[in-house]
C-alpha cells in the first residue's frame, strides 16, 4: 500500500518518529479522557440526558477556551513548543487526575466542568503546537504526506484510547473514574516523551522565543493582528477560504455529533449499556474512515489539488449523509458515520496542508490557534442548534436536511473559488 510506504519514508526522519509518538500518546490519552466524560455525562443510568444537556456541556468546556485561544497562538509562537509539550501533558495529568476524585465526590457540577474546561483548554495549547511544529521536523517535498498521516495518526490514537476506554468501563472496572485515570497516565507518557526531542527543535526561531510569561502577553495583541493580516493576503487566500470551508464542515459534524449521541442513547437502543456499546462501534467505524482519508488524500490531492479535494469531501458528505442518515436505522448510521470520518478528515487534511504551506513559520502557532477557535465555536454553535431540533429520541428530518445543505454550499462555494 502507498500510505505503508510513504509512512517507511517519513520514519526514516528521527525528529518526525518523536514528535509522533508525542502525538500518539497525548490524542490517545484525549481519547480515553473524552469517553470517560461522556460516559459520565452522557451515558449514566440515573441521568435522563437530553440534547439541551449536551450542548450545555459542551459549551461550558469550550466556549471559554475560544475567548482566550487566539492568545494561545500567539504564546506558542513565542514560547518553544517542546516546553509546551512538556508541561502541557504534564498539568494535564494532574487536572485529569483531579477530574477522577470529583467524579466520585460528592460535589457541585460546576467543580466537575472547571476542572474538564481546564484540561481542554491545554489540551488545544498542544494540538496546535504539533500541527505548527509538524514542518520543523520534515522536509517540504514530504509535508503534503505528513499532514496526511500525521494528524490522522492522532486521531486514530484518539480512535484507540476510546476503545481501550470502553475496555476498561466495560470489562475491568464499572467506573468511570478508572477510565479518567488511565487517561492522566497516558498524559504523563506523552510529557516524558517529549524530553527526546532538543528545546529548540521545534521552534519558534531563537530571535522569536519570550522566556517571560509577561513579555510574551504584552505583545500578544499586536501578534493576533498581524496574523489575521497575514492569513488575509492575496498569496494566502486559498488557506483563508479552506479554514472558512472547513469551519462550516466542523459546524456540520457537531449537529451530527450531538444527534448520533442521542440516537445510541434512546433510539437505537433502550438501554444505556448497549447505547455505550453502539457509540463505541460508531467511533471505531468512524474511525476506520479517518484511516481511508489518510490513504485517499496523499493521491487524491495531488491529482486535484487540496482545494479541489476539500470540493470532492464536501459533496460526497452532501449527497451520502442523508442518504444514510434518514433511516436511522443502526447499519446506515454506522456506514454514515464512516464515510463522515472520511470526508471530514480528508477536507481537514486538506486544509492543514494549504495553511502550513501558505502561513510563514513565525506565524503558525497563532493561525492554528485561531484555527482551533473556530472549530470549537463551530462545534458549540452546532450543538446549540441541534438542541433546538432535535426531538427527545434524536431522530430529525429536519436537521439531517440542514447538514446536507450546508454540505452542499461548502462543496459550491469552494468550488467556483477554485475557478476563479
């Protein structure tokens, strides 16, 4: 298989193989937190959850991230990201931690999120460092191939460290806590990896780097605007359009995030444990599509171009999703959720690909950041939204339609973009 051979080629870079295996641990231990919150929010037999819930949980753990996220663009463009990784993961552990006692603590709710909240927000201080810190460790000719395996090497480390989550909820310990903890261990794995790597290795360049906390604030506004303004020149209008398509297909997979949810939870099935069972094959079918992208795009978009691919992952998204998704019958839910994986991942490494190539590297810590940002207020606002429509079992004519043409519009929109 090409994607074999081309991951032989990029593990031939030394630097490369250590900043994955930060990836593969820190996403992994992400994926095993998350399933932990979302067995305990989500999933407890004595919640009666509904969609409203859901989006107030995700609101509360990402909404205040997005107020502070463009600093934390700027921060990483002068802090070395290696430190970043290292303490990162390493206050992650702790607050992971710290979430496991409160979940079997009899304390108010509002603990519960702060402590989520924190560990979230760090945890997007260490996604956008890898993707910025990607082009130090490979060389030009190989980053198209590496946005492609990379990213969705984490998201399939992701993938696994919710399977192994189930596992664990499922078949050694009924405790949501365990699950939590077994995340905080794969953290502290991943901060201890990091120590391979030199200080400097990953940038930013020395003359950039603001050892004090309060030197790097002072200039952090002035650093987000003149990174809006370099996104929003001629020669990086391509990366502009791709981030603004890839928000909307984000805002698509949040509606359709919080509808699966709800249908595994009273649609599909009427009791709780077989709705985490069903959730579980979702993520690993989802997962499965993630894997695909990550084969298809290396060829698809150097045949067509990434803008032209993003194109491509967006009408096929517009056509299959309600194609699948209006049975809502389980197999169709579940080829749909492949296929969305696919879509989703190969528009996304599309996009990482056109920004890293047209951002300078003094500036891609913030532009990721702000990448992130509107990720999440694209994810929360679509939560918001399927509240509203969503009825108590989950299943929405409505909403799916909604989805398909919001699909359809990225696929046009990008389209004639590509033409002019």
């Amino acid at each position: 298989m090409a994607v074999v051979s081309d991951l032989r080629v990029l593990l031939r870079f030394r630097d490369f193989r250590r900043l994955l295996g930060v990836r593969l641990l820190s996403q992994g231990a992400d994926g095993v937190y998350q399933v932990g919150l979302a067995t305990y929010v989500v999933f407890s037999p004595e919640e009666q959850t509904s969609a409203t819930a859901i989006a107030s949980a995700m609101a509360v753990l990402l909404l205040p991230y997005s107020l502070v996220g463009p600093f934390a663009g700027a921060l990483l463009d002068r802090w070395r990201r290696r430190q970043v990784f290292l303490y990162g993961n390493l206050l992650r552990a702790a607050l992971a931690s710290a979430t496991a006692v409160l979940m079997i603590s009899p304390v108010p709710d509002w603990l519960f999120y702060v402590s989520a909240l924190c560990v979230t927000a760090v945890n997007r201080f260490v996604l956008a460092g890898l993707s910025a810190s990607l082009p130090r460790v490979v060389d030009a000719d190989r980053l198209v191939i590496a946005n492609s395996l990379s990213p969705t090497a984490g998201t399939l480390a992701a993938t696994a460290g919710g399977g192994l989550a189930f596992v664990v909820r499922l078949l050694i310990a009924d405790s949501d806590a365990a699950v939590v903890l077994v995340g905080a261990a794969l953290y502290l794995c991943s901060a201890l990896a990091s120590l391979r790597m030199a200080r400097e290795l990953l940038g930013p360049d020395r003359e950039l780097v603001q050892p004090r906390l309060t030197a790097a604030l002072r200039g952090t506004a002035r650093d987000l605007v003149a990174g809006v303004r370099h996104l929003a020149a001629p020669a990086r209008r391509e990366a502009a359009w791709a981030l603004a398509s890839m928000t909307l297909m984000r805002f698509c997979y949040g509606a359709l995030t919080v509808m699966l949810l709800m249908l595994c939870r009273y649609a599909l099935s009427s009791d709780p444990e077989e709705g985490l069972a069903l959730l579980g094959v979702a993520v690993g079918v989802s997962g499965a599509g993630f894997f695909t992208a990550a084969v298809l795009t290396p060829w698809a978009a150097g045949r067509l171009g990434p803008g032209r691919w993003i194109v491509v992952c967006a009408a096929t998204a517009a056509v299959l999703e309600p194609a699948l998704g209006l049975p809502f019958t389980t197999v169709p839910i579940m080829a749909a959720a492949f296929f969305l994986g696919l879509t989703t991942q190969g528009a996304k490494i599309a996009t990482d690909t056109v920004v890293q190539s047209s951002v300078d590297d003094g500036y891609r810590g913030r532009i990721f950041s702000l990448y992130d940002v509107l990720f999440n207020i694209a994810f929360v606002g679509a939560a918001g939204i399927a509240a509203l429509m969503l009825p108590p079992d989950g299943r929405s004519t409505a909403l799916v339609l909604t989805v398909a043409a919001l699909y359809g519009a990225v696929a046009v929109a990008m389209s004639r973009f590509e033409r002019r």
